[in-house]
C-alpha cells in the first residue's frame, strides 16, 4: 500500500523484499481469506485497535474503511461483509487480494526486487540517504519507508529487522510483547487435557489481576487446547494478560463466564426449584440441562458435588456456589504463547517520535514508517490490517510529497 501510494503520487519507487514474493504474511491472514478491513467508523475502529488507536486517527480519517473497501472494488475486487463487520474478498481466498496488489504495483512502474535483504538503512546529517543491500550495492533515496512489520510469524519475513534500522535513527523502541495470541495455564484439568477441544460460543471472557481487579473483558468463540484457552476471546484478551504479569500484578485469572445468557442468583433459584420439584433427580442431570455434557464432570468437582447425588441433598449454598462458579469457571494464567508464534506483535517503534500525518519520524527527515513496526495493535477481525493500509496509504504519500519537493 505504502508503494501504491508513493507512485500514485509521482514518486518514482523502488519496493524491496529479503524474502522470494510479496505479500507472504498478507497471503495467510484471515485464515487464507484476508479480512481486509472491518466495517466501522473511524471513531470504533480507533476503539477496536487498542494499542496507540488514537495515533491513527488522521491516518483513518483519509483512509479508512470506506476508503479501503472503495479501494478494492475499484481494482475489480468485490468484498463482503460478515460477522462483526469483518470484511473479505467475494472469492474467499488471500491470494485473489495479494495478486491485485501486486499488479497494481507493477501497473505503477514500481521497481520490484525480492531477495534483497537490506544490510543497514543509511543516515547522514539527520535525514536518511538511502539503503545499503547485503551485496554491499548503496542505493540512494530522499525518502525510505520501513514497512518490516514485527516480530509476529517470523516464516513469513518478519524479523524484527526494522528495530535496529529506527534505534540507529534515534528512535525508542518500546518493550516487545505478544498480543493476539492464545492463553498458557497450569491448571491441572488443563494439563490433564480433559476438556482439550472443547469450543464454547459466545463465552465471556474476564481478565482479574492478583487483587481481583476486572482489567478487561471479552465476549466470543474460545476452545480449550491442551496448554490454556485459545479462540477470538481468548486472544483479544491475551494482552491484557501479558501486561498484568509483566507489572506484577499476578498471579493472573482468566474467569470464564460458561452461560453468559444467565445471572447466577436465576442458576440458583431454578436449581433450588428443581431440587424441591425432582428431589430424586442426580445432580450431573440437572446440570446437563444447562452446560455442555464435557463440562459437567469438572465444575462438579470444582463445587464439591457428587455427580450421582440427589439434589434434595445440596443446600442452598451450595447451588448458589455452583452457579457463581458457571458464572465465572477461574482459569490461572501462567502466560501465552510466544511472540513468533503470536498473531501481532505489541511494541514498538514509539509513536510520540513519528508524525501522525504523515508517518515521517521525527528524528530523522525522510524516514517513515507504516504498519507493526509501530507500537501499535489491533484486534483481530481487520483492525490491524486496517492500521496497516491506512498507515501505509499516509507514508507513501506523504513521502512522494516529500521526494518531488527533494527532486
């Protein structure tokens, strides 16, 4: 985007590429389908990209998702609209998105090289020169984009490369971190894989920290793997985790709302009904009436219940415990997965030091940057690629600006 953008703006462009084809990570996002935006307003978009969102706005502002949608479908690409207002191209598949790109990039003029891994990017006088190649070839240029990514799904090229290249500039590199990325825990049940597989929809999800603090929740699609909870809720949710354990304010609990459609004082009066009504009636078939047949065996041991008891037998406390716990089932989580294998990457080059208009650093004139190498992130369902080409659409035309007035 941030190529189109500097050629559609008379700028003459050169893309490089360490790896053997364009658009690798872009290839694989949405699960193969490429969700190339969500549908909302600047102002919840901005609300759904919870990492520096209000540095976008601008950015958003000249190129949201009217703008991106208006994009594509100009370069014949017919988009759709799913749930939560996920955007994908009609023909399901990445590669239609990918290929459409990159023949527009080619119908620009720009110069394409791929295996050209950048060895440094070059500075002088505070304002950038140009770039130097492993070859040892120094090309020169007023203007150099950094558009590297993170550090998220190394396979597909990114590195972490572009950090070294802004530090060099001057810039504050803010502490890396995985965002979007599934749930660790230790819990025994976890670790016995009992409930491995299993998906619950539209469960809640709520992060507590070691006071009991509510720091975030979130409702979605989760399952349970064999190491912790993964799933849309699960991994809007991983940040906050991560954040909670690295200030110290651990241990950590994931509460998982299992009938987010009841309130527990209404579990527990019909539970006490049902008791006075059915008294011969088996605990674990009552419960099943309410929660998935894998979950049962669990809370009831979780609450001190006999499965095969009568519930003429459980007291009023304890139908009130057992719906507090179907209310909120705690998870301790001991972390997430690892910053490579996380869907973004969390950190960054610091937004303070870049200008929201335009992308340029300020540290270093003719130096711009678009996409995960900021300290910005998004949720999953077309933010951060929404981030991505928005922040890109601003650099290549900021910086084609800034070529011409250089020429």
């Amino acid at each position: 985007m941030a190529s189109i953008a500097a050629a559609e703006g008379g700028a003459r462009t050169l893309l490089l590429d360490k790896g053997d084809k364009l658009g690798r990570k872009l290839g694989i996002s949405g699960g193969g389908r490429c969700n190339v935006t969500n549908n909302k307003d600047t102002q919840e978009l901005i609300r759904f990209i919870p990492g520096n969102g209000r540095f976008l706005h601008s950015a958003l502002s000249a190129f949201g998702s009217p703008e991106i949608i208006s994009f594509f479908e100009e370069l014949g690409i017919a988009v759709k609209e799913e749930d939560h207002g996920r955007m994908f191209p009609a023909s399901d598949k990445a590669k239609t998105v990918v290929d459409t790109l990159v023949n527009r990039v080619k119908e620009l003029d720009v110069t394409i090289k791929v295996h050209q891994t950048v060895e440094k990017v070059l500075y002088e006088e505070g304002r950038v020169k140009g770039v130097r190649v492993t070859s040892g070839a120094e090309i020169a240029a007023p203007c150099v984009i950094l558009a590297t990514g993170g550090k998220s799904v190394p396979h597909t090229g990114s590195t972490g490369d572009g950090y070294a290249w802004a530090e060099e500039a001057g810039h504050t590199i803010t502490d890396l971190y995985p965002t979007e990325v599934p749930i660790t825990s230790d819990e025994p049940w976890i670790e016995s894989r009992e409930l491995q597989g299993l998906s619950l929809r539209g469960s809640v999800l709520t992060v507590l920290n070691g006071k009991g603090k509510k720091l975030i929740s979130h409702e979605g699609d989760m399952i349970f793997t064999h190491f912790g909870l993964s799933g849309p809720a699960a991994l809007r949710c991983s940040q906050f985790v991560v954040k909670a354990l690295r200030d110290g304010q651990g241990p950590v609990t994931v509460a998982i709302d299992l009938l987010p459609g009841e309130s527990a004082e209404r579990l527990a009066a019909d539970w006490g009904v049902a008791s006075r009504s059915e008294p011969k009636k088996a605990v674990k078939t009552l419960i099943r009436q309410k929660l998935t047949e894998r979950l049962v065996p669990l809370v009831l041991r979780l609450a001190g219940l006999d499965p095969d008891e009568g519930v003429a037998n459980v007291s009023r406390a304890k139908w009130e415990a057992l719906a507090k716990l179907c209310k909120g089932l705690p998870v301790n989580a001991s972390g997430t997965l690892s910053i490579e294998e996380a869907f973004i990457t969390g950190g960054g080059v610091s937004v303070k030091e870049v200008d929201p208009r335009t992308m340029e650093s300020k540290k270093c004139s003719g130096l711009y940057f678009c996409g995960e190498i900021l300290d910005i992130h998004g949720y999953t369902g077309g933010y951060n690629i929404t981030a991505a080409f928005s922040s890109g659409r601003a650099a290549g035309t900021a910086a084609a600006e800034a070529s011409a007035a250089a020429r």
